[in-house]
C-alpha cells in the first residue's frame, strides 16, 4: 500500500492583478525523498514556495502537510509544524558567529518558543544541535568566524544549516547553488547528498548537474503550470523541456 504523500498541493493558483503566477498546480512530494521544481524564470517557482510557507496566500487552491490543511496559516505556524526553508538570498546575522546563528536557530526549533533575550549558552540541547548542524553542513571548523566573514559559499552552507538546524520534516531550499564557483557548487551538492533521509527536500535549482545529482523527482514549471514531471532521466528527454528551458542543441 502506498503511503500518503508528506505534502499534497492541489490546484494551486496564485494571482497578482492580472499576472497568474500559479495557475492550478498539483504535486505531491514522498517522505524522504529529495524533489526538484526546475523551470525558466518567471515560472512560478519561488511563488509556489512562498505559497507553502505561508509567505504568500493562495488565490484558489489548497495545500496538505501530512495530510493536515496548512494553507492559510501564518509563516511561523507553518514551520512549526514542520516546514523550514532557506531562500534565493542569504539571511544571516552576519555579526554573530557561526555557532551562534546555528544556535539561535536550534533554540527556535520551528516547533517551540525563543528568545534572543537571557544567555541562550545555558540551552545544552540547542549548542549540541548547532555543533552536529555545523558537522552536516562541512562548517564543524569554522564555528567561532563571524557570519560576515565568511566566503559566499560558507555562508550559503550556513543558509541551509540555519533551516535544517530548526529539524524540520519538509526542508524547502529555493537556489541552494545560485551564484556559486564550480567549486562552491560542488561542495553544496556533496554537502545536501549527505544531509539524512529523514528530512524530506524540496529544491528549486537551475543547475541541471546538481538536480541530476540530487533529485528522485522533478517537477517542471511553466507559466505557473506543471508542464511534466517525473524521474530526471524522464524530464531531460521530453523535447517539451528543452524547448522551455534547457534549449534545443
């Protein structure tokens, strides 16, 4: 018997004036599974996260977190039940060091309640959860550098250590690898194929080697509409794709 899916969308739309940003998208995303939404610009893509996340509310539509109605709810309900995302730009405490991001973050818990108030050291449970995050994220050594002083791939890692430390169950990661080196790139793809199973990935990406790498499945938008999905070995050969968006070489 199949399970239920762990995010159910279902007919979602979006409107902003006469501009239909999503025009009744449906998609499911498996527990433990690792799912790409890959599309040309203006797709619809970070719309649709902002939808999920309670960023943004819905024209028609509705979304389910296990099998629980979440359209509606305000951002910080949505992650506390369990949603937790990183975006295009970084949004770091850029003077604070590393730790202390990880550690703020572990502290919220997505779930909980926090402070920046009081001496958030004395929380054994949240520096444990930011040491083992700084590990996951390849930033174990660099736990004492000041958020701002690191590289723009660093900082990137830190972006997804921040969402991940909050231990979600859904993790949504809108361009991970945007404006990275090869390098970079190289190292954030190595770094979210080691993240475990347990939390679920729902990526937007335009670099089609890091969704090969990473995806189970993947979702294509087109002017709001999901133009296929499927397997990427599926996705890249449906001439339909190239056409839109990896092109007609």
């Amino acid at each position: 018997m199949t399970p239920p899916p762990l995010l159910a969308i279902t007919a979602l739309t979006r409107t902003f004036g006469a501009l239909s940003a999503l025009a009744g998208v449906s998609l499911s995303v498996m527990s433990k599974t690792r799912h790409a939404v890959i599309g040309p610009n203006g797709a619809g893509k970070t719309t649709l996260f902002n939808v999920i996340t309670g960023q943004v509310p819905p024209s028609a539509g509705h979304v389910l977190f296990e099998g629980r109605l979440v359209t509606g709810l305000s951002p910080h309900a949505v992650a506390r039940r369990g949603i937790s995302r990183s975006f295009q730009r970084t949004n770091l405490f850029p003077k604070l060091t590393v730790l202390e991001n990880l550690r703020l973050a572990a502290a919220a818990d997505g779930r909980g309640s926090w402070s920046l108030f009081g001496r958030v050291d004395r929380l054994r449970a949240p520096f444990e959860r930011a040491t083992e995050t700084a590990e996951a994220i390849g930033l174990r050594d660099r736990l004492p550098a000041t958020a701002g002083t690191l590289s723009y791939g660093e900082q990137r890692q830190l972006e997804v250590g921040v969402a991940l430390a909050t231990r979600p169950k859904l993790l949504l990661l809108d361009e991970p690898t945007a404006g990275m080196s090869p390098e970079e790139t190289q190292r954030m793809t190595h770094m979210l194929e080691g993240l475990p199973r347990e939390v679920t990935l729902l990526i937007i990406e335009h670099d089609m080697d890091v969704v090969g790498s990473l995806a189970d499945r993947v979702t294509v938008l087109h002017y709001g509409e999901v133009l296929t999905e499927g397997t990427f070995d599926h996705v890249k050969r449906d001439p339909r794709v190239y056409e839109v968006y990896l092109g007609s070489a």
